[in-house]
C-alpha cells in the first residue's frame, strides 16, 4: 500500500485519517458515521420507517417475500435503511436434538419439549436468553457503508456525489444524469437506479439534520440504541469495548465489520457487530474499492499501446525495406 500512502489524501485506497481534509474542508468538524450492534437489534423496523418518512422515499415493499418477516430484500433506491431477518435453527440440546435423515433440526419437535422435562438444561447464553438454542434470530439493519474510499464517488462522471464536511457521501439528485456507473462500483451493493426516475439514489446519513446539530432520522427512532451515531473514533472505541463485553459474557462469535481503517475500503463510516459471518447477513467477507488498481490498470494500457505502437512502425519500416 505504499502507494495509496504516497499519494496522500489522493488515494484510492489505504488508510486515510483526514477523508474530510483530503475532499477539501480544512476546518471539518470529526467524521461522524453509524455504529450497528446487531445483539440489541429487534427488528422492529424503526428505522426503515423513519428514513423513509425523513427523506420521502417511495414504498417498494407491500407484498410478503416469503423471506422472513423481511418485504424488501435489500438496500437499493428506495430503501436506504433495510433490516435483515436470519433465522438459524440449532440442537435444543446438543446430539440428542431431533433430526432428519439430511442432519436438519426438527424445529416443531423442539419445540413441543420447551418447558417439559426434556428440555435442555444449560447455561444462559446472551444469545439465547431463555437458556434454549433451537432457535436463532440475527437481525440487523443494514444501510450505506460511507466507505473512506468510495467506489461510487470516484467513478461519478458529473460530481453528482460528493464528499461531505461530515465524512459521508451523498448524491445529488439534480446533477445526476443517471449513467449508473456508480451501481457497479459499490462493493456493498447499496446503490441503485429508480425504475422511472434512472438517478440514483442512496442514504445521505441526513446530511440535512446533520447540517442543523441533529441525529439522523434512523438513529433517532431506533428504540434500542442499535444504531448508534456519534464521531467515528468514539463508536470505533465504543464498539471495541462492547465486543470485549460479548466475548466476557460467552458470546464469543461476535465480531466487528468495516470498523478497520486497514481493510478494502479503508474502513467503513457505517460500521457493524455482527453475531457470525458477514456472508450470514448477506454482507461481503472481504469488500474491496472497486477503484483501487485503476493506476496500475492504466500503466498497463499505457505500456501495451507503446508495445503496439512499437510493432507496428516496425512492420511498416519492414515494409518500406
């Protein structure tokens, strides 16, 4: 990564510790950005609602999906704040839990023992509060990452996304001309064109409240402090600190996402505690700046261009001969 630190705040990859200064505000307040702790995450739904009613984004989800409780699937233009339902069954009691001929849980079968003397005795999980594993709910509300390094900005064609004072990124809506390069270029798959509209469209993290001293609209409705805003140095220390609680209390599976300013996006500004795998919540396992080998792709075009240039004036001095 000497390079992208070579080349300062004009790196397209790597750690960057001044995003604000880099994007040209000298005298920026912190960079602010979400915390998500998934384990007080009760999918209540707050949030989408509240986003949606703050920014005036058209309903995209009526009908059931057959996916859980979750009608709208994802993030995209008109959703910017999506919570996820999992649902992971599990032995109520190790081995001796019911299963089918393909290892699967017996779900109702677990569930028919639940306050018998069947049921599993055990420890109290923070997970489980209840003392029962037969079932599992993650849930966790998923939203624009506000990558320190974001793929979508750097491919904008007409400045139509911009760099805040806050850190964040945000489209404007009147200068997009909906080419869609930026839908591609995101390694979360956050955002996405409108069918009638063709701009795009992602959160802003309320850049408009932002601007006036208030939390954004998601933050402020959630009910639990799952989502949590502040200034990105302290959600990163408060998250750190959490995690080191979950994993004092036997919840050793929790772990951070995006907090790292040394991962591929050099760390996100919508950071997330997760309770298993990113790919369990439908998240990336390692999400790379789709804009990060743009310098070494054009030394490359660069030096084959001389290569054909080069064989060519020779096969026409060939010629002449």
């Amino acid at each position: 990564m000497t390079e992208g630190a070579d080349r300062g705040g004009n790196a397209l990859y790597g750690p960057q510790p001044d995003v604000s200064g880099a994007a040209g505000y000298p005298d920026a307040p912190p960079r602010v950005g979400f915390f998500t702790d998934t384990s007080v995450c009760i999918g209540c739904k707050a949030c989408e609602v509240a986003c949606k009613e703050w920014n005036a984004i058209p309903e995209d989800g009526l009908e059931l999906t057959g996916m859980s409780y979750d009608n709208t699937r994802g993030l995209g233009a008109d959703t910017w704040r999506h919570v996820a339902f999992v649902e992971q069954s599990g032995p109520p009691g190790g081995p001796e839990a019911a299963q089918d001929v393909a290892g699967n849980v017996d779900v109702f079968a677990a569930a028919s023992r639940i306050g018998t003397a069947a049921e599993p005795a055990g420890p109290v999980s923070p997970v489980a509060p209840d003392g029962r594993t037969e079932l599992r709910w993650l849930m966790s509300s998923d939203v624009c990452k506000h990558c320190t390094h974001a793929g979508c900005l750097d491919v904008c064609p007409t400045g139509a996304l911009f760099r805040t004072e806050f850190g964040t990124v945000v489209v404007q809506e009147d200068v997009c001309n909906g080419c869609g390069y930026c839908v591609p270029a995101c390694p979360y798959g956050v955002i996405g064109r409108r069918e009638g509209d063709g701009r795009v469209w992602k959160c802003t993290l309320c850049y408009d409240r932002l601007g006036v001293g208030l939390e954004p609209a998601c933050a402020k409705s959630c009910p639990t402090d799952s989502i949590q805003f502040g200034p990105l140095d302290e959600l990163r220390e408060r998250a750190r600190d959490r995690v080191a609680r979950l994993h004092a209390a036997g919840v050793t599976d929790a772990r951070l996402y995006g907090e790292s300013p040394e991962d591929g996006v050099g760390g996100a500004g919508a950071f997330f505690l997760l309770l298993d795998e990113p790919e369990v919540y439908g998240l990336p396992p390692d999400p790379q700046v789709t804009t990060r080998d743009l310098p070494a792709m054009w030394r490359h075009a660069a030096a084959a261009a001389v290569t054909l240039a080069a064989l060519a004036l020779g096969s026409c001095a060939r010629r002449r001969r």
